[in-house]
C-alpha cells in the first residue's frame, strides 16, 4: 500500500516552513508572497498583527483569519469607491442625512428595508413620486449609495441624460449593445423624469430601456408628475401605461409631498434676517 501524502507535502518548499530564517529574510519573503498573492492589506498588517497575536495569545487559525479579514475587509471597501465612483453621482446625499420630520408620511419601515437595497438583489423597482423640492433626489441618492455599499453595480443620470444616451446608441447601431451593457447595472436611477416632455423617438427609446430590464434588473425613478399625467410625459397614454405597468409590477412606490425644502429655507432664513431677500437680490 503506497504512504498517504498529505497536502502540505505537495506544497513547495519555498512555500513551507524554513528553519533557520532571520526575522528580515522572513519579512522579504512575506512580502514577496503577498505581492504574487495581490493581497497588499496582508503585507500592510502581518507583522502588527502578529505582534498582537503572541501577545494575546492566538492560535495560528486565529492569527490568520484576523489577517485575512483585514485584507478582505480593505478590498471591500475599495470595492465600494469604485462602485460608488462609477455611478456617477451628481453629490453627496446619505439617508442619515435625510429629515424624516418633513416627510412624516412616509413609512419609516418601507425606508428602512429600502436601505437594505434587498430590492437591487431581487430586481425590483422604486419609484419616488412628488412636487418638485421635497427629497426625490436626495432619497434617490442615498438608496444608490445604500445599494453601491452593498455590492451592487450603480448607475445614475437625469431622464434627459439616460435619452441622451439612449439616442447617441441608437445612431450609431449600438442600441442593443447599449442595452446590454445597461444590464450590467443592477440599478439604473433615473431622475426628473417629467421635468421636460418626452418625444415620440425619446419615449420609444425609454420604453426599450424599462423593457430590457424587466425582471432583470431594478430601476428607481423620481418624478414631479402623477402617474396619471404621465401620458403628458411621454406624449401618448397607451405608451405611458406600458411603461407603468412594467415598472409596478415589482415596486415600491412613494409619494412625497409638502413644501419644498428651498422654500422653506428661504422662508426660514427671512425670518432670521428679513433684509437677506434684498441683499441677494443686490449681488445677483
């Protein structure tokens, strides 16, 4: 009967234990190895945690799971720079950052497993309704930073920004690969849809978009208008609901409502100081 080998004896020398070692011929080839590995967090850290480990006394499996959960943990989130970069975010917006007080009908038990972004995971959509000034965009925002930070391929743009697009792809033969490529988003964010009217080419071209990512993948939409206004929006009430039919069938829709936000901070800020109005109004 031929000796059991075990894995370690398979394992190049270069990558077992060598005794007799310095301490610095050790460290060059831990970096080396974490340099082949690409896996600059483990050359960052082994020597710090290795000192805490002896005098904590962890045992080797320890020891190695405390560095590799340093390094995963860096890549993850430099993983969320890109994603985040790569969406395209036109600012900053968090939820925490969010004043529920203004919004006091809008369920904090919705929002909170919109955060979740479980929606992006299962290819549901959001839609934000309401006048314009009262958190759409902010909301929009955040749910894609929310979505991005849990592993989710973002991308944002205004309606007149996604035709733009749309319609370049379309010119030049590529609206299929345009699509395609879409697809590879598990959240498109469109905003302001109903800002401005939408053309026949231009509704066609969004109506393909909503279908190609139906059950596929999510979308949230922030609009000024009603769904019932919104063969306004796209010019013709058999194309406008198509499009809400795709787009509701696995939703979460929200309607905001209240005063804008910049109204009210320039009403508060008069009430702070009524010759403010007529400064600005001297320096524009």
């Amino acid at each position: 009967m031929s000796p059991i080998v075990t894995r370690g004896a398979d394992l190049p020398a270069d990558a077992a234990h060598v005794p007799g070692r310095t301490t610095g011929e050790l460290a060059a080839h831990l970096a080396y190895l974490a340099r082949a590995f690409k896996a600059p967090t483990i050359g960052a850290v082994w020597a710090e945690l290795a000192d805490i480990a002896r005098e904590r006394g962890w045992t080797h499996e320890e020891y190695l799971a405390a560095v590799l959960a340093r390094q995963v943990a860096d890549r993850e989130a430099n993983g969320t720079q890109l994603r985040i970069a790569g969406a395209h975010f036109p600012q900053v917006k968090t939820l925490e950052d969010f004043n529920l007080d203004h919004q006091p009908g809008l369920r904090r038990d919705v929002l909170a497993h919109l955060a979740t972004a479980a929606f992006a995971a299962t290819a549901g959509n959001v839609i934000l309704l309401g006048p314009p000034g009262v958190g759409k965009t902010h909301l929009a925002i955040a749910l894609g930073y929310k979505a991005a930070q849990a592993g989710h391929p973002v991308a944002f743009d205004t309606a007149t920004g996604w035709i733009t697009r749309l319609t370049a792809a379309h010119h030049d033969g590529r609206l299929p690969a345009e699509l395609k490529r879409l697809g590879r988003y598990r959240l498109l964010i469109v905003d302001e849809v109903g800002y401005i009217p939408f053309d026949s080419p231009a509704a066609n071209l969004f109506f393909q978009l909503v279908a190609a990512r139906y059950e596929q993948g999510s979308m949230l939409i922030t609009s000024n208008m009603p769904f019932a206004r919104w063969g306004e929006v796209f010019g013709d009430d058999v194309v406008a609901a198509a499009l809400i039919d795709r787009l509701v069938h696995h939703a979460e829709v929200i309607t905001l409502g209240g005063e804008s936000y910049r109204t009210r901070a320039r009403r508060d800020l008069l009430a702070r100081d009524p010759t403010a109005g007529t400064r600005t109004t001297a320096t524009t």
